[in-house]
C-alpha cells in the first residue's frame, strides 16, 4: 500500500484500531499508525496533511 490507497488505508487501520475514534486521533498518530499497518510501503516523506486528512474522512466514512 502507498499513501495514495486512501480506501485500502481506511479499512485497514480501521481493522487494527475498532476501539479509536478517527475524530479524534491527530495526525502524528495517524501518520505513524499509516507507517505501522503490515504491507505498508511509501516514504513516510510524500505523506502530507491533505492525504492525512484524506484517510481520516475515509476511516470516518467506513464506520458509518
């Protein structure tokens, strides 16, 4: 996965994580959790806040 697999990102870090909110997580954290997720493969440098935000809103919209 690259940061450009913002859905794929989503599912998974709302797999590995069912007992955070997304609202509520900051974006050091997300970014770290990002970099953490097994099959995770992209520079931690072309990560930005528009993609962190991003995955944010996905994760959000997978636990509606």
């Amino acid at each position: 996965m690259r940061w450009t697999d913002i859905s794929e990102l989503a599912v998974e870090l709302a797999e590995a994580h069912p007992e955070v909110d997304p609202l509520k997580i900051n974006f050091v954290d997300l970014m770290n959790w990002v970099l953490a997720l097994p099959g995770f493969d992209d520079d931690a440098k072309h990560c930005g806040e528009k993609i962190l935000e991003a995955i944010q809103q996905a994760w959000i919209d997978e636990m509606a």
